[in-house]
C-alpha cells in the first residue's frame, strides 16, 4: 500500500484531495461516490489500482474500512460525519482526527445551547422550537413562515416549509430529533472560519484579535439552495459563488458569530456558519463543526498561500506555527468562482462513452486547457446509477471571464440530461447578490 500523508473520507472529497495534492501532500480517499475525475486525480492515467478512492455506502462502515490503513495516518474527515458522533468517538480512540471534540461538535450544534450563546453575543437568531412543542400548542403564530428541520442533517436534506399550516398540519409527521424554525428571507451566505490555538499573532498585528483563543474569518461565499435552474428542489445545496469582500457592516456581524460559535463550543480547526443577510441584519441559520464545501473557492482565490486540508492538519500539529499572513480582512480577491451542483432530471446508467466525455471537460482530470473558466467536476464513473433528483456533476464558472458567460447554455446542453432555465442570466443575478453584499446597506431601508 502507498504511503500516504492524510486520509480524507467524507460523502465526496474530490475537491479536499486537490487541496491536499496542490500543497504536495499524498491523500487516501473514502467517500460515496468514488468519481470518475476523483479516481483519475489519485492515479493518472496508470493502473495503480493500490491508491483508488474507497468507496463506503455509509459513515457506519468507516472503522472499519480504517483498518486496512496505517493508524498513524491522520483523517479529515468532510461533510456529514457531525450526525454520527459515536462513528467519530470510535475513530479517535484509534488514530487522529483532525476534527473538534465529540463534545465541541455536539455543543455547536444543539440549538438549545448554541442559539443563547449567539443571542448573548449579540447575534441575530431565527426563533425555533422543539417540533413536539410547535405542533401541541395552538398559541404559536402560525401566520409566520416556518421550517421543520431534522437536527441530524445536512446539506438541505430534511427541510421542508411548512408556510400557511393549519392547526392539524402536524398529523403524520415524525417530531423527534426535529425543530421547527422561522424561515428568514433574503440573501443566503457561507462563512469559513478557523479556531487556531496555535496561530502566532505577531508584534505588529493590529487586527485585535485575543492571541490566546483567535478566530480567523478565511472567507464568504454566496450560498445556493434548491434552485429550479440547476433541477435542484426543496432546500437541495447546489453550490457556492465567491469569495465575497462582505461590506464591514455584513463583515462586523459574520465575524461576531463566528467567534461566539467557537468560543462557546471550543472548536478546533475549520469550521462554517451559515447565514441568511436581510436589510442590514446577518441572521445566523445553523453551524457546519468541519470542513466546507467552498473551502475550493477560497483556495482560488489565493488569499491565503496554504489549502484548507494543509490548515486543518496545521491547528492539529503543535508543532506547526500558523502566522499572520492568514488575515484575510483587507484581502481583494482577484478571482470569484461560482460552483453548480446538477441535478438529474432522470435516472439513467452511466456509459463508458459519458464518462470519457465528461472527464475531457474536468480541469482536475487533464482535461482540455478551455477548461480554465468553465469546466466539470464530481463525474460520475462508468456503470453507476445516478438516479432521479440525484447529483450528477458540478460545473464550475469563472464570473471575471465575461466572455465564457455566453458558452455556459452550449457546455451545459452537453450534459445528458435537460436543463432548460440555466443560462447566463443565471450567473448575473448571482452576481447582483455578490455587488449587494459587497456594498453597505441602505440603512433607511432596512
């Protein structure tokens, strides 16, 4: 078996493995998809069969797929391992996780905690209540717009709207492990953030920060959620836009919570928040305690020289000094990337004949130098089932290269699926939320 320097398992974790091979480092990769473009960026075009993705069907198989790896590698694991704590007790107990404590993640992540923690700092909270309490008591304003949301879910999983129910609505829903929470209207957005005990703050730092606790704001992203024109439905993630220079009021707020969530849960690392911008107000929605999924847009931008898998292991090594130059609070990012998660609008198999064309358009995979401002990702491999409301790749578009804009409606007709809405004009009302958001508010607006 290869020696490797981490191992990165997650749902999907293509994007973390080129984060890890961009700053040299050699990744061992378990997740639930095995992409075609995942396999090719571990093995070239060789047959090294010895360092393919692993594929796992559930976060329940992963100790003991651990086994057949070197104990001594340490894991990051990605998106989805925060609703199985006892997986990840398991996993401590026998090698490093680069990951917050049980207990931290668990802390950041129970409304009942976190939302007073937040409201003490200042913060804008939507109001919640436990599902069994909503739907038993007739006194609640059911002329709000509401949520239920299960606690053991991510990516816009297990959200549904319940706008204009009625007294009874609550028949034949499951309560348990659920909240219902107001729906908050407006601009959605993702920060990253990273708690590093071991930053060194130097002498002539004068971003006040507390140097024995400091919470560093890596970045923003526009959030998207269930959008009709990538044939996403409900609250499906579909992606992200950015990285956005938020406008210091926005910025004031985000950093805010940022600092209070890490502070109350004692978290270690990367982590996200995300939020909800109405008028002039940043409303915090709910705490991600690991890596995101736009850490990739951050990395373009390059307004930090190391990836987020490298900063990860980095808040996990005392012996390793994170400086300075992680500031990101006067950076101007020279590139905003918007990244879109397909959805299938059929179920259909996967010919080898797709994969060969879907991977020509993967820039990660080799594939044509045209790949630089619009290109593919997270292809499904040859023989798979990609079923009906399934994800089936991810586009990537490069909102500075205007003249790529007007290719977007001919790259995406390639697909083997419809998708009939998304068009450029798509990429400009993104881009209309990004000037928004970049830009102070009307105060005599809001």
């Amino acid at each position: 078996m290869p020696h490797h320097d981490v191992i990165l398992a997650g749902a999907s974790v293509r994007s973390l493995a080129e984060s890890a091979i961009r700053d040299g480092l050699r990744p061992a990769c378990i997740d639930m998809f095995a992409d075609a473009d995942l396999r090719r960026l571990l093995l070239g075009s060789g047959e090294q069969k010895s360092n393919a993705p692993v594929l796992m069907r559930s976060f329940e198989e992963l100790p003991a797929i651990l086994e057949k790896f070197d104990p001594a590698v340490p894991i990051i694991i990605a998106g989805g391992i925060e609703n199985h704590l006892s997986v990840l007790h398991q996993l401590s107990a026998d090698r490093m996780v680069a990951i917050s404590s049980v207990a931290a993640i668990r802390s950041v992540r129970d409304p009942q905690q976190i939302y007073p923690a937040l409201k003490r700092a200042g913060c804008n909270v939507p109001e919640w209540h436990w599902a069994h309490t909503f739907f038993g008591n007739a006194q609640f304003d059911r002329a709000k717009e509401w949520l239920l949301k299960d606690c053991d879910s991510c990516g816009g999983l297990g959200v549904t709207s319940l706008a204009g129910i009625g007294a009874s609505a609550d028949s034949g829903q499951r309560t348990t492990g659920r909240i219902v929470q107001q729906q908050i209207d407006g601009i959605p957005i993702s920060a990253t953030f990273m708690r590093a005990p071991n930053w060194r703050v130097e002498a002539d730092d004068t971003s006040h920060r507390n140097p024995h606790e400091p919470t560093i704001l890596l970045g923003v992203a526009l959030q998207l959620c269930g959008q009709r024109e990538l044939n996403a439905s409900g609250f499906q993630f579909c992606g992200n836009a950015g990285p956005i220079e938020l406008s210091e009021t926005y910025r004031r707020q985000v950093t805010t919570a940022g600092a209070a969530v890490a502070n109350h849960g004692g978290l270690t690392g990367l982590f996200g928040v995300d939020f909800v911008v109405r008028g002039s107000e940043v409303w915090v929605i709910e705490v991600n305690p690991r890596l995101t999924a736009s850490h990739e847009l951050h990395e373009f931008s390059e307004a930090v020289s190391s990836g987020h898998v490298s900063l990860q292991l980095a808040c996990f090594r005392p012996d390793r000094r994170l400086g300075a130059e992680l500031d990101t609070s006067r950076a101007v990012f020279q590139k905003k990337i918007v990244r879109m998660v397909i959805y299938s609008d059929r179920q259909l198999v996967v010919a080898e004949t797709l994969e060969t064309d879907l991977l020509s358009r993967c820039r990660a995979a080799g594939g044509h130098r045209s790949c630089q401002h619009l290109w593919l990702a997270d292809v499904p491999p040859a023989g798979s089932s990609v079923e009906k409301h399934w994800p089936l790749c991810s586009v990537y578009v490069d909102l500075g290269a205007v003249c790529h804009l007007f290719e977007l409606s001919g790259f995406v007709n390639q697909l083997p699926i419809a998708v009939p809405e998304l068009t450029k004009s798509f990429l400009l009302r993104m881009q209309v939320q990004i000037d928004d958001l970049q830009s102070e508010p009307n105060l005599s607006n809001s």
